[in-house]
C-alpha cells in the first residue's frame, strides 16, 4: 500500500471512529461514562421501566397566568433516565377560600399541563400499554395525577370529568381539608374518625373508573379504612420509614409525622399496595439506596417504589401568592441549574449528583446489593403492576 492509499485509509478510520463516537455521545444511555460500570448502569436504565410515581410539574393555577412558561420537560427526563413520571399538582398550596376556586385552579392546571405536553410533544399514557409504548420508543411519557381531592368540592361527578382530562392517579389528600373532607390527615389533629363516606365513595368511583388511589398524607386510620373497601391496589407514592431519619437533625423533626411505621407499611404491602420511597431524608444516593433497602426488607421486594417528591422541571412562582413577587413568572428561566434548594429538582436531588436521577439510582442499588430484576421491579415494575390493576376499570 503507497503513502497515499495508507493516509486515505487512517482518514476513513477517523471518520468512521468519529461518527462512532458522536452516536454514543448523543445517545443518553451512553452520557455516564466508557468505563464498564457506567455500560452496565445504562444497559440497566434502558432496559427497565423507571418511573417516578410522584413528580411535582410546577404550572400556573390562575387563569391570568397561563400558559405559563415554557418548561423542557421531555429534555429533563431524558436526562434522568427515567421512562415515565406521574405528574402532579396541589391545589391548595394558596389558601382556597371560597366554594368553585378549588375546581377552577384544577382545571386552569390541567390545561396548563396541555400547554407543556404540546410543547414538549409528549403524551398521557392512559394504561399500561401506552407506557410500555413509549419506553419501546424511548419517548417520554407522563401519568396524570393530582395530590389532593380539593377540586370535587362534594361533586362525585367530577371524578368522571377529571378522568376524561387524562386523570389517572388520584392523591385523595394532601395538607388542608377540603371543603367536604374525605379524610383525616396525618400531620393534623384527627376530626373524622379516619376515612369520611365522601372519602370512601371516592374511592369507589376511582375503582369504578380506573384510577389508581394514593393514600399518601392519609393517617393510619384512614389508610385501614380505605383497604377495607379497595377491591384493587393502592399506593402510597411518596415517604420514607419512620426509622431511616437521616443526618439533617431539622429534616427528621420535620418529616417524621410524614412517615410510615414498619407495622403500618406491611398492612399495605399486605392489600397488594406499593410504597414510594422519597428522596427527603438520603443526603447521597447510597444513603437514598439504603432506604429503599430498608424498606424492602420490611415489606419485601414486591412492594417498593420510586417516589421522590422532586421536581423534574423549575419550580413556578405565583404572583398571587404571599412573600417576594417575582418581576415575570411567565420569563422566569426554566432551563439550567437548580434555582431552589438542593434536593428540589429531579436532576438535582443530592448535592453529590454527577448524573441524572435514575442512572444515579441504579448505580447506588447495584452497590447495596441489588441486582437487575429487582432494580427492575423497584425501578418500575411494582408501579406498573399496581398502575394496570387499579385502571383496568372502565377503558
């Protein structure tokens, strides 16, 4: 071979090397690293269902407000790694004073969800076909849910409107009452007895309907009277051990009344449910891994979750709510690093965070000792169980 033929050759080495590497590069399965730990944790990620079953999207509830800004939602959890998360809002972040404001704050927030999800080409997945689809395709996908009931005001009816939206996921409390309770909440004085008979004919419409129940924020009281009449799963997204209190002394006083007890978790384990397990609490992702560990332990590997209480996307600020007003909420910048606390954001839960949250995840579970079908239950797969019993209702 001349000198010609050998540098035409080392040229279509490099091009080809090149492109190579460009592929990986721009594959987010291939963004850890070229070490073979990193190809194992990506092999995992793509080949699991990872979904976060409780993810905060902040979105104006005003109607002067919307659209709202415009969020990269679909960028963020391709990022993280994640296949899905179950998107959620409260309604009674602002104090809900007179009768028709919670419905209308609902309705103003799930069409500002339409905005995001139009913008970012994305889809509700409606069963778990559609979130199988969407991980087959590697497109990212959203579950309706929102935490609290606020917005049925004593309706039943609007059960049946919420699921006609998309609505999949129904938190039944949150932090205030609504104005026709539903239940007694676990960080305020018991009023009702635990479970209300609005509560439970709620519950009985999600059955009817195919939506999935989550019974976080609920005491024990209403918890045990709710599985006595759940004819399907429920879960509880988003808490952590009542023995796992981490490091932040401040923290732990103020999570623990958020917390389940090792007797209460195994009832619910027991009825078939699933329990989240939040990033609160868990200063790393070891420390995080380890309270899933602990969990498990407790109510075995069927039963755990995902459940971070983080924000995929920058939070939103209200003009209308008390404190500093933001200059222009709708030109707040929502791309780029974390403008709250560390441990507000998804992406951004531990302050140790190389990489997105699910590949992070994966990382920490292999090196407690877990391995790829139990990471691919815990990931995903106990939600999706739950998620197609619950829904496998009226279609």
């Amino acid at each position: 071979m001349d000198n010609s033929q050998q540098e035409l050759s080392r040229r279509k080495f490099i091009v080809k090397v090149t492109a190579a590497g460009a592929t990986l590069m721009l594959n987010p399965l291939f963004s850890l690293g070229k070490n073979d730990d990193d190809k194992r944790i990506a092999e995992i990620v793509a080949r699991t269902t990872g979904v976060d079953t409780h993810n905060h999207i902040d979105v104006p509830l005003n109607p002067d407000e919307l659209p709202g800004p415009k969020v990269d939602l679909a960028g963020n959890i391709r990022k993280s790694g994640l296949s899905a998360i179950c998107m959620t809002f409260a309604v009674d972040y602002q104090k809900l004073s007179h009768e028709g404001e919670a419905y209308d704050r609902f309705i103003n927030g799930l069409n500002a969800m339409d905005e995001v999800l139009k913008t970012n080409n994305m889809k509700r997945s409606l069963n778990l076909a559609d979130i199988k689809t969407a991980h087959k395709r590697h497109t990212p996908t959203v579950i309706q849910s929102v935490e609290g009931a606020h917005f049925l005001e004593g309706k039943l009816e609007r059960v049946v409107v919420a699921y006609d939206r998309g609505l999949r996921q129904l938190g039944l409390l949150h932090d205030s009452d609504a104005s026709i309770q539903l239940g007694d909440v676990y960080t305020n004085p018991p009023k009702w007895g635990g479970l209300t008979s609005f509560g439970a004919d709620v519950i009985k419409e999600c059955e009817r309907l195919g939506i999935l129940v989550d019974l976080t924020h609920a005491s024990n009281e209403t918890i045990n009277a709710a599985l006595k009449i759940t004819t399907k799963p429920v879960i509880i997204s988003h808490t952590g051990l009542d023995t796992q209190l981490g490091q932040n002394e401040f923290m732990a006083k103020m999570m623990r009344p958020r917390l389940i007890s090792k007797e209460q978790a195994k009832i619910v384990a027991s009825a078939d449910g699933v329990i989240g397990v939040w990033t609160h609490l868990s200063e790393t992702p070891l420390e995080y891994a380890q309270n899933v560990r602990a969990m498990v332990e407790v109510v075995g590997i069927d039963h755990v979750c995902i459940g971070t209480d983080t924000k995929m996307t920058p939070a939103y600020r209200s003009p209308a709510a008390p404190g500093p007003k933001p200059v222009d909420p709708k030109s707040q910048p929502q791309d780029g690093k974390n403008s709250g606390r560390v441990g507000e954001r998804t992406n951004e839960a531990w302050q140790s965070q190389k990489n997105g949250f699910y590949f992070a995840v994966v990382e920490a579970l292999l090196k407690v000792g877990f391995v790829e079908d139990e990471i691919a239950k815990v990931g995903g797969g106990n939600f999706c169980r739950v998620f197609d019993a619950a829904i496998s209702g009226r279609q």
